[in-house]
C-alpha cells in the first residue's frame, strides 16, 4: 500500500469509529489488510494533520480539523436554525427557516453526535435517522435539551 491509499484509509477509519491512540489506529489499518508500523502511523498522524477531540464516550480520540465540531457548535447550530423536532420511530424531522435545512444538517454531521447515525436535508427539513437502540423520541429529546442549553 502506498503512503496515498494509507492515508484514504486513515481518513475513512477515523471517520467511521473513535479511534484514541496510535496502536488503535495500526490494529484497524492491520484488520483491513494494511501492514504498518508505529513510526509509519506516527508520521501519517502529523501529515494528515489529526487533532484529539473528546468523543461522547468522554474519551479523546483524533479526528480531523474540519471535522473537530464541539457540542457547543452544535447546540448553537440548534437555536439558531431548528423550530421543532419531530420523532417517529428511530427518525426525528426538524424544521427550520427556509433555506437552513442543510446548513443544520451540516453541522449535525460535523459535531459526530454519537446518537445520529445520519442526516438527510432538503430545504427547510432535516431528517436524521437515530442509531439503535436509541429511538426517534429520545434523539428529539436530546437535540431539544442541546437547543435550550444556556437560553434564558
């Protein structure tokens, strides 16, 4: 594998799952195939540019800078754009101003809430889908309690 499709690898793993340490990331690039060793993932982490961000989990794990979203961000994103949140089943439809709808989503999607498996925008209304076992009502409760943290 060349230092291009490692880092295609890289990007994908630390997308898709919380990833801590150096060791972590070698033993997922290994579970794919990939031989690496740790000076090799040392040097990739500072070329790629990975930052540490604390994960729902509480743990810090690395992420990218464009990705690093805070729950703070999102909670803002929440009040500035989100009128109501509507539950039904495992999916919650928020509704916001005309013409926000993706910028939401966007922001939900940057912020890796660890209850949303994924976002789906059109103009004004933003579908996102919860992760199991989480439901749909928990999730609307959830982004309900982000949106009214620090109101007055």
């Amino acid at each position: 594998m060349n230092r291009n499709e490692r880092h295609a690898a890289i990007q994908r793993l630390v997308r898709a799952e919380p990833i801590s340490t150096q060791a972590e990331l070698a033993d997922a690039l290994r579970r794919e195939g990939h031989e690496v060793v740790q000076t090799t993932i040392s040097r990739d982490v500072h070329e790629l540019g990975l930052v540490k961000v604390r994960h729902a989990s509480g743990r810090l794990v690395y992420a990218f800078p464009e990705d690093a979203g805070t729950s703070e961000e999102l909670a803002d994103a929440l009040r500035r754009w989100a009128l109501t949140a509507e539950p039904s089943g495992n999916l919650v439809v928020v509704t916001t101003p005309y013409g926000y709808a993706s910028a939401l989503a966007q922001a939900i999607d940057v912020a890796r809430h660890p209850h949303v498996a994924g976002t789906i925008a059109g103009e004004n209304t933003v579908l996102l889908v919860s992760r199991e076992p989480v439901t749909g009502a928990q999730l609307a409760a959830e982004l309900q309690a982000q949106r009214l943290r620090g109101a007055a």
